[in-house]
C-alpha cells in the first residue's frame, strides 16, 4: 500500500536537515523566508521580537533542562547529567569572560551548580508536573531555605534509584549543614551570573519555556532549526546564548544512534564561528562526520583563534578540514597560510643570455644561449588569494579522499525565483521583507567535478590561474548542479 511505498522510501532517500546558528537575524531570517517559500516546515529560536512586540512565527523555546518524555532508565540519568555539566561549564565561561577565574573557586561552584541542577531535574516534575527550568535553579541558589522540598523529594527518588546518594550527602552537608556559611559566601559571584544570565527578557522567556526544541527529534527527523543569539543584547547575554545551543547540539550529534551508513545527513551552519570558541569545538571538526553531520562554519581570520591559550591548537585542527573556502582580502597572516597550504611544485625556470662583440672588432659576433632550470616554486602566492574578485574564492578541496591542489571557483547569489516568492503571503512575511540585494546570503558553490577536470585526479596546471592569460582562469556554476554533488 502508499503508506509501505512511503516508508520504504523515507527509509531509503532519508529527509536532510538543517541547521543555522547565528549572531543577529539576517542570516536566520533568509532561511525561514527559503522555508516559508517552499512550505518547509521549521524551529526558531529567536529572543528578538517583531516590529509589534510579538514573538516571530514558529518560535519555540531552548530550555537548557528539558529532558524528552522517551527518556527512561540509563538514558535518562546520562541526558540529566550532561545537561547539568554543561550548564555549569557555560556559567563558568560567562565567569571567564568577566576575568574572575580562579580555579578552586571555579571547581567549588562548578560543583554546586552541577548538583543543584541535577537536584531540580530529577525533582521538579514530580513537585510541579512540569520541566525544571533555570529560573528553578535561580530560587534555589539565592535562597539555600527552599532546598529541603527538593531534598525530601530526592530521598523518594533514591530509595528505589539507589544512584543519588553523593548528591543528597553534598547538599546536607554543604548547602545545608556546617558548610553553608561558607558556601554562600563562596558562591556569591556565582548567583550574581545566574542573576545577570536571567535578566534579559527575551532570553529569559527562551530559557524558561516549557515548549522547548529537542535535539535528538532534529537530527533525527531531519528537522530545519535556526537560533539568533543576538550579539546586539550584550557579550555575556549573546555568548551564553550562542553556547547552550552550540554544546547542546554537539551532545545530540555525539550521541547519534545508528552507523555512519544509517544515519540521514544534517547540515550546520555556523556564522561568525570566533564568537563562540570554546574548547570543546574539536569534537566538530574531528568527529561530525562520523556521526554523518557537515558543518560550515564562518571565519573573519585565522587570528582570531589566538585569543587565549585554550583554543589556539584549533587553528591547525581547521587547517585539517576537508574543505575551505577562501574569499579575497586575506590578512597577511593568513596569506602565508593557505599559500603554505597550497604547496610548492617542480617549475621550469628558463635563462636566456645575448652575448655581442663591437661591429669594430675585427670578426664582431652576435650568439644566444638559453638553458632551463626546474626549481621549487610555490604553487599559489598568498597575493592572488588576497587578489581575488568579488564572488571568487579560492578552494582546498579532496577527491576520493586525497587533497586536491587548490581551484578557482566562483560563488553566486540565490535568484529571486529561489526564493518562492509567489507561494508567500502571510503577513509576517511581508513585514520581514527586505531589498533583495541584502537578503541574498546564501551562496551556491561550483563543483570542482564541473571544472574542466579529467582522470582521477585534476592535474595541478588546470587547478591554479593561467599566470599567461590576461584574465583569471574562474569556473562558473551550473544552475542545474546541485552542492550536495561536492562531497560525493
């Protein structure tokens, strides 16, 4: 029957999704507009309002301690335990950025942040018949009294559980016994973040929503998600914002079930990566493909991963991508890189010599002589990266796994009939329309396949700019070609 056809397919043409982080609203705003245009249905994740103070459509929240309701047993004590861990890590990098790290300081709140957390999750739904929230956390950490509600539940829990005694020890003991005093004291910078973290409304009401976004359900459903953390509402706010969702997201990747052959492909975009540079980003350069994840992500320099000690080795984990795209106007810094990148390879360097004697000598000669040379030279100079023309980027690239020398390419506007303009015509849309010319960001890529390539391999003199011509060798888009044809 259909619903056998339908799922024989869905199995095997499985639905790719998508999804975008971003700093402001532009990029995130073109991408509901694309869905919105073809009917596609999508999450947002946006503490910006419209004109008219009202939330944008198809909003939802980013709870940081929603556990799904499929959750049972192991699955559900592991998912509590990351969550609360990455909370604690978030805070603690909010802490950082105020310049007040300290690392028994940092080890003792993380601890306490991490149990209490874990505290209103196993306990808040069987108190309140709802997910736990930060703003629970907020109560509890500003009011040490509020806890024994909790505890007592907690106690319930563990008589059957038998896995929550070390939590139950370290509150009596440290947030209710003789180290109360101290913890309170102790903890104050630490309720002064959470404070500030819950202050911004619209944040606020993301973190706090009942009806928040499931990872596990976007990646395996194919899902189209965007998140705006609004650089605009401050450092601190936008960061935290930008974190949750990123290392969020990362744990729902890490935890894919499935193999590399099962699972449907996603792809993530993130802009303006820099931002949000965090220790932890590793893991999505080297293992998101296993778990059958492509990641794009948007850098300024290579320079900006040289903020702090933490991060820098990152640099050379992104050099090792399978992919870049280098856009012109490089920093000097980063012109020495890609052309390093590029390699050197064996030129021909031809010596032409005239040698002449005076017409008043008695046998007056004239002869040339020319010999050729090969020598090492390299491949692509950092200035014809720097040089490039608008919409020309230059490409590292593999095939069947092995790198390519870099090739020209040029990148291309969406055309006004990407947009599905005609099937549009709710009001929303029309009162987030723009000019076209500052809504096309989404570039389409040329397929190296297309480039005039033949053999297995593309031979290096076709893959650089003919130094001869008076015009820069650029390989052109088909609009029929697809950009998912660039990593089969």
């Amino acid at each position: 029957d259909c619903e056998s056809v339908r799922s024989q397919l869905d199995q095997r043409y499985p639905v790719c999704g998508i999804t975008v982080l971003a700093p402001d609203d532009s990029l995130t705003d073109d991408v509901c507009r694309l869905c919105e245009g073809h009917g596609i249905p999508y999450n947002r994740i946006d503490a910006t309002k419209m004109p008219d103070g009202e939330r944008k459509t198809h909003w939802t929240g980013m709870n940081p301690f929603f556990i799904p309701a499929s959750l049972k047993g192991e699955a559900l004590h592991e998912a509590i335990v990351k969550k609360a861990v990455i909370f604690s890590d978030i805070m603690l990098v909010i802490s950082d950025l105020k310049g007040k790290s300290d690392s028994y300081f940092s080890g003792l709140n993380r601890q306490m942040l991490t149990n209490i957390a874990i505290l209103i999750m196993l306990t808040v739904p069987h108190l309140f018949n709802r997910q736990a929230t930060p703003e629970d956390l907020q109560l509890l950490i500003n009011d040490f009294d509020l806890l024994p509600e909790y505890v007592s539940k907690l106690e319930e829990i563990n008589r059957t559980q038998r896995r929550y005694t070390f939590i139950l020890q370290y509150i009596n003991n440290e947030l209710l016994g003789k180290g109360r005093a101290k913890m309170e004291d102790q903890s104050r910078g630490t309720r002064n973040i959470i404070n500030e973290f819950l202050m911004m409304p619209g944040s606020r009401d993301v973190y706090c929503s009942q009806d928040s976004i499931d990872f596990d359900k976007i990646l395996s459903e194919g899902e189209v998600t965007v998140c705006n953390y609004d650089l605009a509402s401050g450092d601190t706010n936008a960061i935290a914002f930008g974190l949750f969702f990123l290392l969020s997201f990362n744990n729902a990747v890490l935890s894919r079930p499935g193999t590399e052959q099962t699972r449907s492909p996603h792809f993530f975009y993130v802009d303006e990566l820099p931002v949000l540079i965090h220790s932890s980003l590793e893991k999505n350069f080297s293992l998101f493909r296993k778990f059958r994840v492509a990641m794009f992500c948007a850098i300024q320099t290579l320079d900006q991963f040289e903020k702090n000690e933490l991060t820098k080795y990152l640099k050379g984990v992104i050099l090792g991508c399978a992919n870049i795209f280098v856009f012109g106007r490089s920093s000097l810094s980063d012109m020495e890189v890609f052309s390093a990148l590029a390699g050197v390879a064996d030129k021909p360097d031809e010596q032409k010599t005239v040698s002449e004697t005076a017409l008043s000598d008695d046998s007056p000669s004239l002869s040339y002589s020319s010999r050729e040379m090969w020598t090492q030279k390299n491949t692509l100079e950092g200035i014809d990266i720097r040089m490039n023309d608008f919409q020309v980027v230059t490409l590292f690239t593999i095939r069947d796994g092995a790198p390519c020398p870099p090739i020209k390419v040029k990148v291309h506007f969406l055309k006004k009939s990407d947009w599905g303009y005609e099937s549009v015509n709710t009001a929303d849309t029309l009162i987030r329309a723009k000019d076209d010319a500052d809504n096309m960001k989404v570039a389409l890529l040329s397929q190296y396949k297309k480039s005039g390539f033949k053999g297995d391999r593309p031979p290096a003199a076709k893959s650089i700019e003919n130094k001869t011509a008076p015009h820069r060798e650029v390989h052109s888009i088909d609009e029929n070609e697809s950009v998912s044809d660039l990593f089969n």
